[in-house]
C-alpha cells in the first residue's frame, strides 16, 4: 500500500474513534430514575465509550478471530486473578465444558476422569456447571447447601466420596466462596481434581488456614488471600452481559498448570495437537517432522489431532469489549459490594421474615447478587416476586432451584447424599435482587421501601 493512503487510513480511524467516543459519552448519560416506572434489574452490563472505541477498532483491523485484542486480555486476565495461563472461550458454558474435558485427556495417565467416574457438586446451581459431567459420561454426585451462604455444606463432602470418586466441581455462589480450606482438604486426601466454576464470582478472595504447597494443589498457601479459581486445578469465568465484566458472549479458562492449559487448548481449538497461535505457522521449528498415532511421519502437524476436541474460540472484537471492561473490574466490585452493603443494613430489620446472606468464613465476596430466603409463614417467595415485579423491580430464582427435579435430570443417573433439604428449601424460598454497579442509590432505596411495605402488608 502507498504510504499515502496508509496515512490517510490512519486518519479516517482516528476520525471514526473521536465519533465514536462522542456518541458513546452522549449515550451513557444517566437517565432520572422513576419508582415503579424505571426498571430495576437484578444484573446487566455497564459499556463505556472505551468499549465501543476497542470494539470498532477491532472491527476495522478486520481480523475477526483471536487476535492482537485476544492476546492482550489474556494476559491482563492472567495478572488480574494471579494464574500463570488464561484461555479465552465463546461461553462460561464452555469454559465449564474445556475444564472438565482437559481432565479427560489421556495425557493425565491414570489421573485422567473416565467415563463412569463420580464427581461431586451440587443440585442447587446453574445447569452448566454440572452438565460437562453428564456430557462426559460421568456421575454427578449432590451434596446439599447452606441457607445464607448457599454453598455446598463441606461438612457432608466427605460423606460423598466412593472409590469412584475422581474430582469435585463447585461454584462459587453469587461471588460468595465456598469452604475452600474444607474441600482442597478433602480433594489432598483423596487425590481428587478440583474445578473452581468463578462465572459469578470474578474477583472474590479467599485466605486458606491451611498450607497444600507440597501437594498437587501447591500454590495454595497457607494465611495468604488469592483470587477463587486459584486454589483449584482450574478456575471458569463467564463474560455474558449479566456477570461482573461482559464482551457479550464470552468466558474463560484459567490454570496454574502448563499441562493442563495446552490440553484444554487442545479442546478449545478442535483437538488439534499443534499450537501455533493464528496466522502462524511452525512455531514448534518442526512442522512437517512429526509422527504421532499412526499418521505417516512427517504429517502436517496443523492437521494432527490429538482429542476429540471442539471450536470454541471467541472473536477478536469480544476480547477488545472485554479488554475495556478490565480497567473498570476493580471499581465494578467496589460498586457490587457497597450496592450489597447498603441493602444488607437496611434489610436488617427484616430477620423475622427473611433469612440475609451471609459470607463465608475467611472469603471476601465479590457480590453477583443478593440472595433471600423467606422464612415466615405470612407469604411465600413467589409471592414477593410477584409484588417486587409489579414495582418493576426484577429478581431471579437462585437458578435451577433443584437439578434433579429438573426435565432434562429425569433419565439421567446421579447420586446424592441425604434428602437435599436445604436445596429443596432453595428452590421453594429463595430469590435474589440485583447490586450491579449502574444501580443508583434511588434504585436501592426503591427496592428496600417496597420489601419492607411488602412484609408490613402481609403480616
């Protein structure tokens, strides 16, 4: 190209960006809020100009798959949560599926999960975290929860644990950690995998009281605060519009292990045996040498598939979104945790009727949502719901309530332990309301005026 004309490309971009930055500062002006008129919505995204700015300019490299924009997330994404190796994928769903099959791969000997194996988890929870383990072939086993914290009750783990017993994959739920001092102690005795699913729980720490550094899971240390994900073998994020940070669709997985990051690569990008980033080709300096299976030597290494893998990359133009969204990731949780603050003093006053989360010993949150439990007999959850909905005022189930109630569940084989009682209580009783960081003050006393009229009306 002339350099004239990369000079005057180089100026109609910079025209394009200035636009661009300009619409995007006059579509983000706050809008007035109204009760019972302005929707108050239990999660949503908050875009800046910087976004639409990387997502243009992404869009005018014309790259569209991974790319400069995908490397350098990446890389940030590995600094913000403390991992070594960070892969970027379509869905959380995904990032769920590539953790659970990286631990397939017949590159872990005998260590590798087989179909038929039992992995422990929950019931109450979203289906993705546990659908990999059906997917596979495996046997999900349920332990019940904690009502207020609403995760896996880790006194009754070990309680689950079978000589078929191979890993444990949990959720963080709604950015409350669970007992990781509990479960990475059961998981050292038992030598089992660990799966961290972090979709809802993006920069939540938590400080172990115990010390694995001469065990498999050895950069657990004990006294010192990390990001969750961390502690296990893999971690999982989700970058979907409703979670902390958002490219749209998007997630991700994260790993200590070199090992298991190359194989969940392997995964993401059809199996493939090679690793040369796109658009390279030959990074390893023996392309046409190698001779794996039964291939004839010499075989074109990017045509060499080593797992029954998947494509489920993300584009370049999500990574740049996402990328934009990391600068703002602290005030993001500052904002959640202050929304969660303010509702938690101001409900105080309700512990008659309705059970308040509470954080799990050791953690420090990074709040998706503010769950509730009624605990009165005057009204029932789907009671609230429907006054809070006619507010405009939005919440969620706390997801599938109970998955083995569910449809799909009905042919399927499980285990559980006990009667699940608190995961049914869950699904009758239990609701969350929003704190994401574009709520307003107004919202939030909104929402705390109608729950406290609700309960006086019904009492």
């Amino acid at each position: 190209m002339l350099p004239d004309s990369n000079k005057k490309l180089a100026e109609l971009r910079r025209d394009i960006l200035e636009l661009v930055e300009e619409y995007a500062t006059l579509k983000e002006q706050q809008q007035i809020f109204i009760p019972n008129e302005t929707p108050v919505p239990p999660s949503g995204k908050l875009l800046g100009s910087q976004e639409y700015c990387n997502l243009v300019e992404a869009s005018l490299d014309g790259w569209l798959t991974t790319g400069r924009f995908n490397d350098a997330f990446e890389q940030r994404l590995s600094d913000v949560i403390g991992s070594k190796f960070s892969l970027t994928t379509n869905s959380g769903s995904s990032a769920n599926l590539l953790a659970f099959y990286a631990l397939s791969s017949p590159r872990l000997g005998e260590r590798a999960i087989k179909a038929g194996d039992e992995v422990i988890t929950v019931a109450a929870g979203f289906p993705t975290t546990v659908n990999p383990i059906i997917q596979f072939g495996c046997i999900p086993v349920f332990v019940d929860v904690e009502i207020g914290t609403y995760n896996i009750d880790a006194e009754q783990i070990e309680s689950a644990i079978s000589e078929k017993t191979k890993a444990i994959m949990l959720a963080h739920t709604l950015g409350n950690p669970f007992n990781i001092d509990e479960v990475l102690r059961i998981a050292k005795k038992y030598d089992l995998w660990v799966i961290e699913d972090c979709c809802d729980a993006l920069g939540a720490t938590y400080t172990p009281s115990v010390d694995f550094k001469k065990s498999r899971l050895d950069k657990v240390e004990k006294n010192k605060a990390a990001h969750v994900g961390t502690f296990g073998h893999l971690g999982t994020l989700s970058f979907y519009p409703a979670h902390h940070i958002t490219m749209g669709e998007g997630g991700a997985v994260f790993t200590n292990s070199k090992q298991l990051n190359t194989v969940a690569e392997s995964f993401r990008d059809w199996g493939r045996d090679c690793y040369c980033p796109p658009g390279n080709d030959d990074s390893c300096g023996k392309r046409f040498e190698w001779q794996l299976g039964q291939l004839p030597k010499g075989y074109d290494h990017k045509y060499i598939y080593s797992h029954a893998g998947f494509n489920l990359k993300i584009t370049d133009m999500q990574a740049a979104c996402g990328l934009a969204q990391l600068d703002k990731l602290s005030d993001f949780i500052v904002r959640r945790n202050r929304n969660f603050d303010y509702l938690y003093s101001h409900l105080s006053e309700c512990t008659d009727s309705l059970v308040l989360p509470r954080a799990t010993p050791r953690s420090k949150p990074s709040w998706f949502g503010f769950p509730l439990t009624v605990n009165s007999n005057k009204f029932t959850r789907l009671e609230l719901a429907k006054f809070l909905d006619t507010k405009k005022i939005g919440t969620r189930q706390l997801f599938a309530g109970n998955l083995t109630l569910q449809p799909y569940l009905q042919n399927v084989k499980y285990k559980q332990v006990g009667d699940l009682e608190n995961t049914n209580r869950v699904m009758r009783d239990t609701l969350w309301i929003g704190v994401q960081p574009s709520l307003s003050q107004e919202a939030l006393n909104h929402t705390i005026k109608s729950i406290k009229q609700f309960i006086n009306d019904m009492n």
